[in-house]
C-alpha cells in the first residue's frame, strides 16, 4: 500500500437538487470520522469486558472559503432543505461515497476581513460507507 498525502485530494457533494458539485478547490480543511460503536455483552462469568461491534457512523466537518458560485450553492438551502447529499471525497486511487444530513452552514467574517463557511454533515440512510 502507498503512503498518500492529501494534495490533489477532491470533494464533491450534492446541491439541493442532487446534482454532484465538485468544491475542492473552496475546501480549506475538512475532518472526516468513521466510528464503530459497540456494545457490552459480559455475563457475570468473566472477568473482562466482552462487545461486540455495532452500528458504523459517518461525519464531516468543512471548513472553507466562501465562493458564492462555489460551495454556497451547495450548501445555502441547508437550512430549508434536509435532504440527502452524496459526499464523495477522492484521495489517490481510494474514494469513500456516503448519503449525509447537513445540519449546519455557518458563515464567518475574520477579523482581517476573511469570509469562510464551515458546514457539519452525518451519515443519514443506514448504509455503512466504504471504501472503494
């Protein structure tokens, strides 16, 4: 397996409508994390804990420049409109497709006159996401 950095990596979600919209280049950092929750089955006959794994999640946090004819289109119905985005983030030859929730588009101006956005999502049909 390579190593791989993250330059050259790309985002691309869907607006309101369901159209893919690539905002790689708005995106100034973003957090993805994959969880595993798990849950305890220990009967009273053991003396460790015993789990067994659970439900997978998915969430995203975005933290970009503002483009209004970039990511804002993607995300400024966000919130009048809770439907379903494909987010799919490309890094190398790897690609992770996933239907998520956005519950949150915050716009801020810097005290040195920067306007970003930071947008919150989670995963929202019960399919586990993969790599592929």
């Amino acid at each position: 397996m390579t190593k791989l950095g993250a330059l050259g990596a790309t985002v691309t979600i869907d607006d309101e409508l369901g159209s893919g919209t690539a905002i790689s280049n708005d995106v100034l950092s973003l957090t993805f994390n994959t969880p595993v929750g798990s849950f305890d089955v220990t009967g009273i006959d053991k003396s460790a804990m015993e789990r067994l794994q659970g439900l997978q999640g998915f969430d995203i946090s975005l933290t970009m420049a503002f483009n209004q004819g970039g990511a804002h289109t993607v995300f400024e119905s966000v919130w009048s409109n809770a439907v379903d985005r494909t987010v799919v983030l490309q890094i190398g030859s790897q690609t992770l497709t996933v239907e998520c929730k956005f519950s949150d588009y915050t716009i801020t101006r810097g005290a040195d006159g920067s306007l970003n956005a930071t947008a919150d999502g989670e995963v929202s049909n019960a399919v586990a996401h993969a790599w592929t």
